[in-house]
C-alpha cells in the first residue's frame, strides 16, 4: 500500500529546506553569524507540489 499525501518532500533538500551556513565570523555580542540559505527547489517550504496539480475535487 502506497500512503498518499498532499505534498511530497522536496527531493533537492530532503525536507531540510533551509539551511544555516556558519560564515565563521562571530557578531558583537558573541554570537555565531549564520545566513539562512533556502532551497531553490521548494524555496523554504521542503516540500513540492505535483506539477500537474489542479483542483481536480470539486
Ligand atoms: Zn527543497
């Protein structure tokens, strides 16, 4: 049996959908500064929507 659901995981990020990249450098207030990188392919959500998706139920 195949579970259905309404949204798939995103194959490029796995789910992980945004990422934080450590840039090495520390903020003033001790802080590690990071910068959020969302994925291309779902762009943040991690998931992706079947291309062909209409609202087919009415
Ligand atoms: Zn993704």
């Amino acid at each position: 049996m195949m579970p259905q659901t309404t949204a798939r995981v995103c194959h490029d990020c796995d789910g992980h959908a945004t990422a934080h990249i450590t840039t090495g450098t520390r903020a003033p207030d001790g802080t590690r500064t990071t910068l959020p990188v969302h994925c291309g392919t779902c762009h943040g959500t991690g998931t992706t929507a079947p291309r062909a998706v209409k609202a087919a139920t009415r």
